[in-house]
C-alpha cells in the first residue's frame, strides 16, 4: 500500500468529512420521512411495501443513534412476531442497541475499529458459548460463517 504525503492525507480527509457531512444530511432527512411513514400508516411492514422497501426503513432505524432506535424497538418487535419484519434484522438492532448502552449483545453482529489497532473487532458478547444457537433461531450464519466473510477469524470461546 502507497504511504500517502502530508497533503494527499489532508486532501483524503477533507474529502472524507465533506461525504460523512453529506451522508447525515441524507440521514437526517430519511428519519423524518420514516417518523411521517409510520406515523400515517404504521411500521412499513414486509407485505405492506415489500422486502426492498421493508429493509430500506429497517436501514434508517439501524443506523440512526439509540434514542431513535429506541423509539422503534418495540414496534419492529412487533412486526417480527406478525412476520413483517425479519427477526434477523432485529437481532442485529438489539445488538446494536445493547451495545451503545455499554452492555455485552446477544446475537453478536455488532463490531467495532478498536481504537489502538485499528483492527476490526466483535464487541463483548453474553453468554457467547451458545451464540451460534441463538444465531441460527433468527436465521443468521454461525459467527465463523459471519466473520469469514468479512475478512475476520472466529475464535470461539473455551470449552469449560
């Protein structure tokens, strides 16, 4: 990999932070539209606008902070139980939410960038010898499946 001078990082950066900004703006305006939605009609469920459109509001609550994430839990968990939404993606948003309020999660789709290596990294994750059982009861990969392809090595828990 080329080692990059001075100036082209700056450039990289500057340029970095101009996407970043834009991509909140874009963000900020999809969770307004998604409050309208569901406000009028409800969470958009899976045979109301269909897997595409289901998943793109999904996207908005799983990437938007955890007041707002918060605020659509239960109503995602919902749609789950009427089968409107995929227990998958709610695993991977009560991940989520566990983990920004500094708790181990569940189903362990949630990584990180640890700050000192700059190597990606699950966070902690509960009772992580049956993960994979828990995976499989909503329709998610064995964590190796899951890590391998990202790039990343599992390594399960010792046996006790």
């Amino acid at each position: 990999m080329k080692k990059l001078s001075g100036p082209e990082q700056k450039q990289i950066m500057g340029r970095f932070m101009e996407l970043a900004a834009k991509q909140e703006r874009i963000d900020r305006r999809n969770r307004k539209e998604l409050v309208k939605i569901i406000e009028r009609f409800g969470w958009p469920g899976i045979s109301m606008v269909g897997l595409d459109a289901y998943r793109a509001a999904f996207l908005v609550v799983q990437h938007a902070d955890l007041t707002y994430q918060k605020r659509y839990f239960d109503l995602i968990k919902e749609a789950v139980g009427r089968n409107e939404a995929r227990a998958s993606d709610f695993a991977m948003l009560q991940d989520s939410i566990l983990t920004k309020e500094g708790k181990k999660q569940i189903y362990g789709t949630a990584l990180h960038t640890n700050d000192q290596t700059g190597a990606l990294e699950l966070y902690p994750i509960e009772d992580e010898a049956n993960v994979d059982a828990r995976r499989a009861s909503v329709g998610l990969p064995t964590m190796t499946e899951y890590l391998k392809a990202m790039g990343l090595e599992y390594k399960p828990p010792a046996k006790q």
